[in-house]
C-alpha cells in the first residue's frame, strides 16, 4: 500500500467526468489498495476518497463505513470500495456539514437525500447492490459527485457557493 498525494481544487481532472470501467485489473486492485491508505493514513485523514482526487480518471470510490454498518457487500479491508458506481434510488432529505479532503480546512451544510440505493462492481468485479442511509449515504453521494466532476458546493445555492468558493481560494 502506498499513500498518494492528494489534488486540491483546481485541478483538472476534479470537474471531469469519468467513464466506466470494463475490466477490473490488478492494476486497479493496486489504486484501489492505496486509496484506502491514502484515505486512512495521508496527510489529511477522511471518510471517503474518489480516483480522481488522486490524479486517475476512473469511477472508483472508496468509504470508511461508520463502526454499525453492518451490510458486507463490497466491503473491503474494512472500507466499501466501488468502482462504475450509480445511485439508482434517493429519498428522503438531511442537511450534515460536508467537507472535502480537496478543499482542505472549507466545510459547509449541504441538502441530499437521506436513504440511497447505488449499484457499482466491487474489487472482485461482481455486481453488487447497496441500500443505506446516514453517514455512509452521504459519503457515497458526495464521492460520486467527485466522479462527475462536482464538488459539495454545486448544491449550495448561488451565494453561499460563491461564498465558499472564495474561502477555498484563501486556503
Ligand atoms: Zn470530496
């Protein structure tokens, strides 16, 4: 395992948007093991990582999931790591104070659905399907932003993202 450095906002690849994976190689298997140390062990710890905050164009994301999930699925090393995720089904609304390992020290209170169904392969490459709610639906929905090149602030509305787009320009 490796930690990989972590791009800031401004990068390129951090408003692009990623296309699917076909085959799940070993070299996939490698970023997705240094994504997790990276995610758990890099200079700013987080919660949830996405290949291109890590400088690759691929749909791959990985998730500390909170000590009381119990679901298995596409659990590894004890993280959930997907790769081609798509949410499929949201409900329900929550407002959490969201920040980004990509704007370091900026966080602010973001609006999504509270309960998600996404779908996505897992390191072996199988199919899986995953229903959650709280915390872990909130990173899911935040790192497949990062894979279609948006950041937690394209949901404020136009004067808070203006706002804190400028804090981000400070740091
Ligand atoms: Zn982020």
């Amino acid at each position: 395992m490796a930690i990989l450095q972590v791009t800031r906002h401004g990068d390129p690849l951090l408003t692009a948007r990623m296309e699917p994976i076909g085959d799940v190689t070993d070299e996939i298997r490698t970023l997705l093991d240094d994504m997790i140390d990276t995610m758990r062990n890099g200079e700013t710890p987080g919660v949830g990582l996405a290949a291109p905050q890590v400088g690759r164009a691929l749909p791959i994301i990985v998730a500390e999931p909170p000590p009381d999930h119990e679901g298995t699925e596409a659990v590894y090393n004890g993280a959930v790591v997907l790769m081609n995720p798509e949410i499929v089904y949201a409900t329900g609304n929550t407002i959490i104070e969201e920040g980004c390992l990509s704007c370091p020290g900026v966080t602010a209170e973001v609006e999504r659905p509270s309960h998600i169904v996404i779908k996505g392969l897992d390191r072996d490459g199988n199919a899986v399907k995953l229903e959650v709610e709280g915390a872990l639906a909130r990173i899911f929905q935040h790192e497949v932003d990062h894979l279609h090149g948006k950041f937690f602030f394209d949901h404020l509305n136009p004067i808070k993202r203006q706002l804190v787009k400028a804090r981000i320009r400070r740091t």
